[in-house]
C-alpha cells in the first residue's frame, strides 16, 4: 500500500457532530465533547500509524503525507 489515509477530516467530523449537533450522533456539547473526540482520533491514528509502519512498511514501501 504506497498510500493510506486513517481519517478523511476528522475535524468536520469532530466539529459537526460533537460541537454544534449538525451530523449523527447531535450532541451539542461544544465546549468538552469536541476535545474528547479529537483526542481519540489521534490516538487511533497514531496506533494505526505505527502499526502500519511496523508490520508493512519495510515490505510495501510506502510513505507518509499531512494533508
């Protein structure tokens, strides 16, 4: 796999669904819940990361970009 994406946005996500209740699942929670979430999809995100860089990147030679 040359290249992989683990969240497309994560902060609309985060945004429109934990701070102003637009998206599934509506909490309108703007002040904690935005964090919260942030905060695990960072932590996923670094967990897939190294996995990735652990277990395939060695063999599949791929490689890392910031959108």
């Amino acid at each position: 796999m040359k290249k992989w994406i683990t969240f497309n946005e994560p902060m609309i996500v985060v945004w429109y669904s934990y701070g102003n209740a637009e998206f599934p699942p509506f909490v309108k929670d703007p002040l904690v819940s935005p964090f919260k979430v942030a905060h695990h999809i960072i932590q996923a995100h670094v967990k897939t990361y190294h996995f990735y860089q652990t277990e395939f990147k060695q063999s599949q030679q791929g490689g890392k970009k910031l959108y």
